[in-house]
C-alpha cells in the first residue's frame, strides 16, 4: 500500500507585501507538525513540495532532514487571477474585486469574493475578464500527479507532499471522483498545516483521513488554528 500525506503549508502572509511567506504563526504550526512525526517515528521514503515559496518552506520546517522534489503539479491555483477574471460577477460592478491577498481588503471579505470567483470557475461559467487555468486542467494535474506516485512509489511507501488546499482537494476529487461543489467546499476547511492522507492498493484510493490537526489541537492553542 502507498500512503500519500498531503500537508496543507502553515500559515502565510496574508495583507502583506509578501503573502508567499510563512507568518510566524505559520512557520510554528510545521514545527509542531515536524514535533508529531518525530514522536511516531514516522519517516517519508519520498518527499515533494510545490514551487511557491510557503510551500517549500513548510516542508523544510517540518522535514528538516528531507530535501523535497519541486513539483510543479502542486502549485495552487492563482486566486488573485480568479477573482480579476471573473471579477463581473463576483461583485456585480464594473470594479475590479480586491486583489493582491487582502491589500484593500480584510480577510472575510477577501474569502467571500474568492469563494464566489471559485465557484463560478468550477462551474464551468467562462470568465469574462481574461484567461486562467481551467477547472478540469487543475483537477487533471493533481489526478495526474496522483497517478505518476502511484506509479514511481507501488508499494508499502509513504510519501508526503507539501502543497496547498486547492490542490489537496483537487487531489480528493479526483481520487475519488469528487463533484466541482463538494471539492470546492471541502477545500474552505483545510486548516494550515493539516494532514489529509490517502491510501492506493490494488489500483484504487481511499480517503484514510482529512485535515488532521491534532498535532495542534492538544496544545491548547486556539491562535494556532488557522484557515487564512
């Protein structure tokens, strides 16, 4: 059996000049993460992380000793070019929605303008202000993805991959043939540094867990549960 974890990154910076930095927040809930995993004894016989820099950053903070493989297939999805691109119909003006991760904007207003942007995009709506990455492309990749660790890892392996939500639930639908809307409203729930892991035997996924924080939760520490 090949065990894939897919670890949502720490907490970024959001309302920053730099949003694809780790808060310190961030950068704490993946030392715990590292913490847990040492005290199971757990060890990775492949590592993989995305591109963008929290990404990577998480992995090096968790996995101090791991030196990940870069893929491109765990990149995010662009939510500031969602919501520019359907920008029309995620406020009903002629204004560009806020952009840049939260500069002129607060967080709840920022997920609400997000949320409609995706939602409209994985609905299969065109967008009307430009071109992004279509929804069946961002599901293929990861199912694609899925299907090349099936492949390189068969067997009793675990792998562990640093990503970000959208791509853990695109990853969820398309092992297990998820619908747009249940995809989309399970990746609103991802909690930074999550754990979701999936298992492949015998040609098929489960689902063995989704957004394990436990390795926060028992420290007593609200601020240290975060979705943004």
């Amino acid at each position: 059996m090949t065990e894939i974890y897919l670890v949502r990154h720490g907490q970024a910076s959001f309302g920053t000049d730099d949003y694809d930095r780790l808060s310190t927040v961030g950068a704490l809930q993946c030392e715990h993460l590292g913490r847990r995993w040492d005290a199971l004894d757990h060890d990775f016989d492949a590592v993989y992380a995305g591109p963008l820099q929290r990404q990577q950053h998480s992995c090096h903070i968790s996995l101090p000793h791991h030196e990940p493989d870069i893929a491109e297939a765990l990149r995010e999805y662009d939510a500031d070019g969602l919501i520019e691109a359907y920008s029309l119909r995620s406020n009903g003006t002629t204004n560009a929605a806020p952009i840049n991760m939260g500069h002129n904007t607060g967080p709840d207003h920022y997920r609400h303008v997000l949320s409609a942007a995706v939602t409209a995009w994985c609905n299969g709506e065109p967008p009307p202000n430009g071109n992004v990455e279509s929804w069946d492309d961002f599901i293929g990749r990861a199912g694609d993805f899925l299907d090349h660790l099936a492949d390189r890892h068969h067997g009793n392996r675990r792998v562990a991959l640093f990503t970000s939500g959208g791509v853990i639930a695109a990853a969820l639908c398309a092992a297990l043939q998820l619908s747009p809307q249940t995809t989309v409203g399970m990746s609103w729930h991802l909690r930074n540094a999550s754990v979701t892991r999936l298992h492949y035997q015998d040609g098929f996924w489960s689902m063995a867990s989704y957004n394990e924080i436990g390795h926060l939760e028992h420290l007593g520490r609200p601020e240290l549960i975060t979705v943004l």
